[in-house]
C-alpha cells in the first residue's frame, strides 16, 4: 500500500483496479 509520503505529481496508481494519476499534490500542515 502507498502512504501519504510516496504521493507526488506526475506519479501513476493503480486502485481497485482502476489507473489514477497524480496531477496536482499540495501539502498543508494542520
């Protein structure tokens, strides 16, 4: 499983057998 940290833009998942790509990341602090 990916975590939170290996998320970056550009980067291609697969879920459930779907295809995502990562097209925009942004990091807030709470």
């Amino acid at each position: 499983m990916i975590s939170t940290n290996d998320l970056r833009t550009g980067l291609t998942i697969e879920v459930d057998g779907e295809v995502y790509s990562v097209v925009d990341f942004q990091h807030v602090k709470p």
